[in-house]
C-alpha cells in the first residue's frame, strides 16, 4: 500500500524545509533507513533517510524548492501502483485547510520566492565620447593622428576629436594611450544576481532582528593583557595532543567566570527570568549560507583539549552540512569571535534565548604601562552585548573582571583542570 512521505519538522524554530537533493528517482527502490534527500533547514542542510521500504512513485517537490513542514514531498509504495487517488485526496484535504485559514486570519498567503535571475540593463555612461564626422559621415581627424592610429591599430570611430570643430588630432591619441584604451567608447552596464533567500538566512534575518528590536541592548567594553595567555598556549601546545587555540583559551574562561556569576547565564522568557546551572557555551562559526551556533555542553567541566576537539569537530560538521539539531540546541552564552579576521573590536547581537554574547576581537601588539613603565604589550579588546531586561551595567562589568582576572591568570583558571 502506497505511503506519504511528509517534509519532517527537523527543528525547533522549522516551519518549512526546501529539498537541496534527491538521492533517488521515481521508479527506485529504496530501503528503510536508505537516505532519501538532502533537507535544507532553518539551521543547515541534514541528511533524511526514508522510514519506508518501497519504489519510490512520486516525488512531490523539486530540487531547491520550498514547501511547509508536513507536506507531501514523496510517496513510497508497490511497483505499478496508482497514487492519483491519494494525491486528490490530499490536495482537497490542503484547499479546505488554505480555505480554513484564510477565513480565520484573512490574510495573504506568503507568495513563493523568487527563482534566482539575473538582469542586465545598459545605459549610457556620462562620459561616452560619440564619434565626431563631416555632413558627408567622413571623420575629421589630422594626417598624423590618422598614421598613428593606423600604426596602432586604434579604432578612430570611437573617437571625440578636441581640435578645431571637433578634429581628431595627436593629442587624442596620446590620451587614449595613457589611459590604456579608456578614452574611447564605455558602455556602462549595470548588472545584478538575485537569489531566493535560503532557509538559514531566513531563519538568522527573522532572528536577530527580534532580538535586536525587542531586546534592549547595551554594551561593555574591556581591554585584557593577553601576555600570560600566549605563554599558557605556547606551553601547553608543547604537551598537549591537540593544539590549542585563543578562541578555546576564551571559551574555558567565560565557561569558569559563568560560574561566579550565575545570573549572567540567564534567559529572559518574557514573565520569568531563566538562570541556567548548566553552563553550554554556542560557539558561532561562519557558513556559506550564514552563521551557525553549535554547542559546548558543561564547558565549565571540560578540559583545554576536549574543548578545542569539539570545537573542530563542530567546525567542520557545519561547513560539511551535518551538524544534527542535538548539536546547536540548548546554548545559555553565545561567543563570536572574528579576531581571526583581523578585527580588533565589534558588537553582536544577542542570541536568543541567551542574555549576553561575547563579541571577542584580535590579539594586537600594541605599548602598554606596566609597573609605571611603558612596554610592548598584547592586548585583546571583549566587548559584551547584554539584555537590560535581565542584566544590568553592574552585574556585566563584575562579570568582565572575573573574565579578565582569568585570562590574565591562566594558571589559576586552570589550575583545578588538566589539559
């Protein structure tokens, strides 16, 4: 008996998925458990495996196509097997539901999204030099402009004379020249690509934009000496089995300063505030179609090395598109850190449901006043992004002394810990 494959709710936030490929054809054979398509998400592109055994008899949607959770994207069944009925079935059962709705919120449907064009449109440019030439159409050009254009090969047709009524002489030659070719005709085209806007980039536009207007934000910003930390990673990267980084430096530190300071492991949930006893820390590492937040759960109980292993592991699960919903769930304090890039300071937008975010910037050799005297220093600016509705200036500032008193006492911080 023939049975629907439906688009699965593969997260949370997921209202609809759009199919990215399909890893069988009508007439296959496809076994339970045997992977299907790719789904494209809210938050990356999964791999989906089919529940059914059967010959795959229909396919409901194509490739790059989006379509609301629950709807028909396949049906599975006998060879041979007429699924018209079912799919009438099914298509009256969607007009009375769009009907339904359409009488309860009398609104318009959400129109498709664009198939991806490109569109070309010339215009003139304001500097396009016209062809200067007698009543008869002949040119009027000097003698030895014309040799010289002739020995170079130049078009002269393109060209705007600047002698007596419009002659082209030497001098336009010698312009052109320097200009590489310039001073002759320039179409001026413009150009541009539009593409639909995939679901992750949907999903982090609707997101933060809640965020950044519903949520009030303020911003707090701390230089720490970096100098010690340097030494701590160089130290340990001579033992250690896997190779740490800053970034992991700085996420054992915010995980080991949360502790001291609960109430910055917060959420705001609108009549209640959250304040998490479990520390998970999302780390937001850059895709091609946006920006994902996995999770490292219980960062304050982890080692320099197992940190520094998860965080890679995550790294190229998302880059690879196989980062599960388990993996970006549950994040109390989100880090962003684009010193990699070369930037020395920013802002974040908060993460939802997270209070704060940490927007971490580059390690900068930069002079610095120790013990009254001025020497080379490396610095790291950290600005915190916090939600007034839950955190106060007080409570983020003692916060980011606790995360500077630990990142420029290492030891300390790790002390208790192995690496």
């Amino acid at each position: 008996m023939a049975e629907i494959v439906r688009m699965p709710k593969l997260s949370d936030t997921m209202t609809d998925g759009v199919v990215a490929k399909w890893h069988k054809k009508v007439g296959d054979k496809v076994k339970s458990g045997e992977l299907l398509a790719d789904i494209e998400t809210d938050k990356a592109t999964m791999e989906f495996e089919s529940f059914q055994t059967g010959v795959l008899l229909h396919i409901g949607i194509e490739e790059g196509k989006a379509v609301p959770v629950d709807s028909i994207i396949a049906i599975l069944g006998n060879a041979g097997e007429d699924v018209s009925a079912l799919l009438a079935e099914e298509a009256k059962k969607g007009s009375a539901a769009k009907e339904e709705v359409k009488a309860e919120t009398k609104k318009e449907a959400v129109k498709e999204a664009p198939v991806a064009k490109v569109e070309t449109v010339q215009t003139p440019a304001a500097n396009i030099q016209q062809p200067t030439a007698n009543s008869d159409g002949r040119l009027k050009v000097s003698p030895l402009a014309k040799k010289i254009a002739e020995e170079k090969g130049i078009n002269l047709n393109s060209f705007k004379g600047s002698g007596d009524n419009g002659r082209i002489i030497k001098r336009d030659i010698d312009q052109h020249k320097s200009l590489g070719g310039l001073a002759g005709p320039q179409v001026s085209v413009e150009s541009f690509t539009e593409e639909p806007v995939s679901q992750m980039r949907r999903t982090i536009a609707k997101r933060l934009a809640e965020s950044k207007f519903s949520a009030p934000h303020f911003y707090l910003i701390m230089e720490i000496d970096m100098d010690e930390a340097i030494k701590a990673r160089e130290a340990i990267n001579t033992v250690a089995g896997v190779k740490i980084s800053f970034n992991d430096i700085v996420i054992k530190a915010v995980a080991v300063s949360l502790r001291k300071h609960p109430k910055i492991n917060s959420s705001w949930l609108g009549d209640k505030i959250r304040y998490n006893n479990h520390i998970h820390i999302g780390v937001a590492v850059a895709v091609d179609e946006g920006l994902l937040v996995p999770v490292v759960r219980f960062a304050d109980g982890k080692t320099l090395t197992q940190i520094a292993t998860e965080v890679r592991n995550y790294a190229v699960k998302a880059r690879e598109k196989k980062l599960q919903p388990s993996d970006w769930e549950g994040n109390t304090f989100t880090i962003s850190n684009l010193g990699m890039f070369g930037i020395e300071e920013f802002t974040a937008i908060i993460n939802p449901p997270d209070a704060c975010i940490l927007a971490v910037g580059g390690i900068k050799q930069t002079p610095v006043v120790k013990n009254g005297q001025l020497v080379p220093g490396n610095v790291m600016k950290v600005t915190l992004s916090c939600d007034h509705r839950v955190v106060d200036g007080a409570m983020g500032s003692a916060f980011l002394q606790t995360l500077k008193h630990n990142l420029e006492n290492p030891v300390l911080m790790l002390g208790a810990y192995s690496i």
